[in-house]
C-alpha cells in the first residue's frame, strides 16, 4: 500500500491552511498595541492559560503519545476527550495529523519524512530552507499521508472517527468557547472580544508555532544525550511551552515512553498529568522508562 493518499484537493487545500494558520498569526500584530493599550486583563490570562494547556496537551499527550505511540491505555471518555482536545490545536483531524507523525518516525530525517529539515542537504542553504520547511512549507505538500495505511487502527474506532469527522465544528469551538466564557465572566461584549483575540487567536497561533518548532527546531539544533537513528535533539528553553515534547531526543530513541524528559532538571508537564490520570484510575500500562532502559539508549 502507498504512504500517500490521493492529492489534498489542490488550491482547496492550500487556502484551507492559509486560513487556519495565517489567520490566527496575523493577530500576532496586534499582541503589542492591545497589552500597552490595556486591553489584557487577568481574565484573559486565566483563560488563555486553560485553553493553552487544554489544546497543547490535546496534541502533546492526546495526538501525540496516546494516538501515535501507545505510550498508555486510556478509559473511553479521556480517549474522546484527548481527540477533542487536540482537535482544539487546529493542527488537522486527529486520524491526519496520526498518521504524518507514524510516517515521520518511520522515514525520520530519510527521504520519506513529511517534514524532516535536512530535506534539501546539510550545507547552511539548503539547511534553511529545509527549516522553513519543516516548520511550515511541509502543510502545503500535495499529497497527503495514506490514514488506511498508518492509521488504520483508529479509523476503526468509531468515537475517534466522529471526533475526526467534526474537525470543522471543533474549530469554531476553539474561538467561541474562550469568548463565551470571557464575556459570561466579565458580563460584558468587551470580555468577549478580548477573550476570543487572546485565548483563542493568539493562544492557536503559539500552540501551533510550538509543535511546529519540535518538527524543525528539535531536529536541527540542541544536545543528543540519547542514541537515536535520526537528528532528533533536546531544546531546553522549548520544553516549557511545549509541555515537554522539546526534550525530543530520548523521544526518537524510545518512541513509546510516556516520559521525554527523564535526566535531572528536565521538566515534563505532559508526563505529569499522564502520571494524574494513572492516579484517578482514567490511564494503565504507563510505559514509564526504567532506569535500566535509559541506559541502554544512551549515546
């Protein structure tokens, strides 16, 4: 069976990229102007800071280690919840976005990978733009991952399929939730609007920057404790916003652990609320790394 499906539709595709991701980044200009006008309160915080960790972690622990990698067994209702939650990323459908990662560990920095920065070749040119690709050039690409091939385990599941097919209605819910609640709370049209702008255009635009930043920031730059067949790399200042998916290296050299952050001072968050949901009974079978294991990856 081919890794590729038939083509994205062509120009349809790419104004449907154009949209979900330079739409929200173009309110990045705005960011300055609005926090030195006061239009920031702690509202708006507090509720970016929900909505971040809700759809960063939907992509972090929900796409990511539970969808790609197995890395925990999971109850129904936080499987359903983990499919929405990273859906709320606008980072693609949870069976899309699945299977270009299965792909990208398959093919990792080799021809293949959908979005490996060392595409072009390693002299500083091609290496540029080899980043630019790997942050945000690979989304254009015309043909699209084969999900019958890499995913066909979760098309299978009809919760996650219908979590899949209503991308489009999550996305919307993405930018009203944030500003229902910001207006509910501030009882006010002003608490609306600064809510959607904060918690939810520049909350997807940073969310989205970030993993995007593990694809070619992680695999170019930062240090390489562990053994891995690719240029899979640790960036320290990455793992906070990114709920330690930064500490990427250990992650090419044991895709399963539930853990990427496991030497001293490396900070995981994502690991943190899987090591919650083990304690409330929603998580089992956590592959937490061993000592022993460790090890036996280091380079």
């Amino acid at each position: 069976m081919s890794d590729f499906s038939d083509s994205r539709n062509g120009v349809k595709h790419k104004i449907l990229v154009a949209i979900f991701t330079g739409v929200p980044f173009l309110t990045l200009f705005a960011v300055v102007p609005m926090a030195w006008g006061r239009m920031l309160g702690w509202t708006d915080v507090v509720i970016f800071a929900v909505f971040y960790v809700l759809s960063a972690g939907g992509i972090t622990i929900g796409y990511h280690r539970y969808f790609t990698h197995g890395s925990f067994k999971a109850k129904r209702p936080l499987r359903i919840f983990l499919a929405v939650a990273g859906s709320l990323a606008m980072e693609g459908p949870v069976l899309n976005w699945v299977a270009d990662h299965r792909r990208h560990h398959k093919f990792s920095d080799k021809e293949g990978d959908p979005h490996s920065p060392w595409k072009y070749g390693d002299d500083a040119k091609s290496l540029f733009k080899g980043l630019v690709w790997a942050h945000y050039g690979w989304l254009y690409a015309s043909k699209a991952t084969n999900v019958d091939k890499y995913c066909k385990d979760l098309k299978a599941d009809k919760d996650i399929a219908r979590v899949h097919s209503s991308f489009g209605l999550i996305v919307a819910g993405t930018f009203l939730l944030p500003a229902i609640i910001g207006g509910l709370v501030t009882w006010s049209w002003a608490g609306f609007f600064t809510a959607l702008f904060w918690a939810g255009f520049v909350r997807v635009t940073l969310v989205q920057h970030v993993t995007w930043s593990v694809n070619s920031i992680c695999h170019t730059f930062g240090d390489m404790p562990f053994a891995s067949r690719d240029q899979s790399r640790n960036v320290w200042w990455l793992a906070i916003p990114s709920l330690g998916e930064a500490w990427h290296n250990l992650h090419h050299a044991d895709p399963t652990a539930a853990r990427h952050g496991v030497l001293k001072g490396q900070i995981d968050i994502s690991a943190r609320i899987i090591w919650i949901f083990e304690k409330l009974g929603w998580a089992w079978d956590v592959r937490w790394p061993s000592a022993e294991r460790l090890e036996s990856k280091r380079a």
